[in-house]
C-alpha cells in the first residue's frame, strides 16, 4: 500500500519469522530491506541513513528529469506523477493542432502555465500568448477589453483601442475563468470562434483574425450548462479537447519535487533544505489552494528563515490547529474529503484574519476572484472578522 501511494518511499519489513520465501516475496512487491529479528540498532540507523540518502539521490533525478520536461515547453509545470503524466501527453499530442482546448481544474493548479506550454509547443509558438481573466472584470468592460473598442464607444473612449482577439492575431487567446464570463458576452465569443471575427465596441467595420484559443475553467462547465449559467453551444465550442489538471492532493510523489523548484526558483542561489518532518508534513497536507497555496508557503518560510538555511515546518503550514489532522499521523482515517474542506476553511478563515476581514485582498492573497471567495465563505459558513 505504502508503494502505491508513494513508489519512491523506501519499506522496510521487520519481522521475527523469516524465510527465503518471504524475503524474496517482499522485494518483489516493493520492500527496499527485509530484516529479521533480533537486529542491532546500530545496523538499522545506519540502514535508514542509507536509504534516506538513496531517497535524495531518487528526487534530484526525479527533479532533473522535470527540468528537461521544462526545457521541452513545460517552463515552471514540474511533476513526475501519474496524473501529471498523462497531462503532458496530451498536451503534447494536442498543441500542434489548432483545436480550442479547455483546461478544467482547481484554482492554482497552474492552468495558465499548461495553456503557455500549449502555446509554445505549437507552430504559434513564435506568436504572441495572450491571457485575460473573464473574472476580473464587470461585463462592459471584459467585453471592451475582448473586442476593442472604437472612439467615442463609450464615457472617456478618446481613441480606437484593440482588444485582446486583435492582440492575438497569429497567436494564442488564452479565456482564464471562462466559468465567469457573462452570458451576454459569451454570445459574442461565440460567433468570434464560429466565424473568427468581429466588431470593435461601439464599430461597424469588421475585423478578422487567426487565432487559437484556450480557455480555462475553475467550476464544471456541465453543472453550469445545467443551470443555466453557461451557454451550451458555447460548451461544446470550447470544449473541443479538454484537459484535466489535478489537483495537488492527486499528485502522488510531486510535493518534494515542487518544493525544491520552488526553493530553487526563490531562493536566489542559496541553498535552503527542510527536516524529514517537515517534508512528511507537507506531503500530508491537502494543499486546497494548489500549487499556488504551496509557492506562497515556500515564499514565506524563505523571508522568515532570516540567516538560517532550514525552513521551518511552522512557516511552511497554516498554524490553525483545525488543519492539524491532516498533517500529523493519528490511528484515525478520516474522509479526504473532511480533511480538505477543514483545512481549506482554516487556511480561508487565517487569510481574512490577516487582511482584517478585507474581502479583495483576501481574494487576491489567495491567488481567487471576490466571487470564488464569496461561495467558499457560504459554503463553509465562514464569515469575517468582525461581521455578527
């Protein structure tokens, strides 16, 4: 059980009723030792001492072998696990092509970084990449800001502006949050992808571009067909190839690998390690804020580490105790799904204690929109610091 859900974590069996039969069995199965009891303590450290460093040895290959993923399009998308796997291949078999792709999953699980490698693994690769989140802003200006906008469109329009088709011309249009974007504009991007063209806010000129998209969606595009708050042409417009991207707590194995790109990345060439416990804390933790949740964790334990080189497991978690359960091992198992809505509460419920119950700053130190945070706060009855 031990190797399925971590094939890289070295076993050891101890037992005092030992055979060839069953020593041979273990290795097959996965056990890196078999020893028989009695044994000498000194003999077992020294073994767990060379395992832990046959572990290193294991990552940093592991972690060289996600840098040469990187080098081949995948720039800051690090993973060696099953799911991530099967991402970069279809990311891969799928980026020549020109077909709208959709990127489902979770917030920070790192959907723009999967729509550049799409973009870069593709002939427009050479083209412009070019991003807006359909979430951060109100309709009338998302749709401006889509299509462009003529002089005199609107109050204070004082020239022709060009909006983010006309920028991508030749390139990728990568819709991040699509799940938010207003059903009056999403009848007009629907025509854009039918016919590839358009008219600028407040226009009469039509105006043609070539041009790829990716969109990226948080929230199941489905449900939302469902009730109402997605067209269901569009749907199947957008979702030509869809493309899941797991979320952390699915990514067997990658926590230790994304740790040490992360230090390397923000460590500016010093050399930061963790404990063993530290290490096993995080691989414990449910991360519900994704990889973004963890970057911001390494951030942190780096400015607070002052001189020292070890980062502190007390800088890298949440400190609320209700998360706790995640992390520390108990003789309890408890529901995943428990588990992940306690600690994305309790890491919600700190966030707006340190903004003082500012609702947009607590969305943007979360790395969310206002909306998102708004649903979480009701699903999980949280309120803010100082509301009755």
């Amino acid at each position: 059980r031990s190797v399925e859900l971590d094939p890289n974590r070295p076993v050891v069996i101890m037992t005092g009723f030992a055979s060839m039969d069953q020593a041979v069995e273990a290795v097959d199965i996965g056990a890196s030792f078999y020893v028989q009891k009695p044994f000498r303590n000194q003999a077992m450290v020294s073994m767990v001492d060379t395992l832990a460093r046959l572990r290193e040895l294991q990552l940093e290959n592991t972690r060289l072998r996600g840098r040469l993923e990187a080098s081949d399009g995948f720039r800051d998308v690090v993973g060696q696990s099953d799911a991530m796997r099967a991402v970069f291949e279809r990311v891969r078999t799928v980026a020549p092509t020109d077909a709208t792709v959709l990127i489902e999953g979770e917030s920070g699980t790192g959907k723009e970084r999967i729509a550049l490698a799409l973009h870069e693994l593709s002939e427009r690769g050479k083209g412009p990449f070019v991003p807006i989140s359909c979430a951060a802003l109100p309709e009338s200006l998302l749709e401006a800001e889509l299509f462009g906008s003529e002089k005199g469109a609107f109050t204070d329009s004082r020239k022709d502006r060009k909006g983010r088709f006309e920028l991508a011309d030749c390139g990728t249009l990568f819709l991040d949050d699509i799940d938010d974007m207003p059903l009056p504009v999403q009848v007009k991007l629907l025509r854009v992808l039918q016919e590839r063209r358009f008219e600028r806010l407040g226009g009469e000129k039509t105006h043609e571009v070539d041009i790829r998209v990716v969109a990226a969606t948080k929230a199941p595009l489905r449900d939302l067909v469902r009730e109402g708050r997605f067209r269901e042409d569009l749907y199947y417009r957008v979702n030509v190839v869809p493309v899941n991207l797991p979320p952390l707590r699915e990514r067997t194995g990658d926590v230790p690998l994304l740790v040490a790109h992360l230090i390397e990345r923000h460590g500016r060439g010093r050399e930061y390690r963790l404990s063993r416990t530290a290490m096993n804390a995080m691989e414990r933790y449910p991360w519900p804020g994704n990889v973004r949740e963890l970057e911001n964790s390494v951030q942190r334990a780096i400015a607070l580490a002052g001189k020292k080189l070890e980062l502190a497991a007390e800088d890298l978690l949440p400190l609320d105790p209700r998360w706790r359960g995640a992390t520390e091992v108990t003789g309890e198992i408890r529901p995943l799904r428990t588990i992940v809505k306690e600690a994305e509460a309790a890491h919600i419920a700190r966030a707006l204690e340190s903004t003082g119950g500012h609702r947009m700053q607590t969305a943007e130190l979360l790395g969310i929109s206002r909306k998102v945070l708004w649903e979480k706060m009701r699903d999980l009855d949280l309120e803010a610091p100082g509301n009755s």
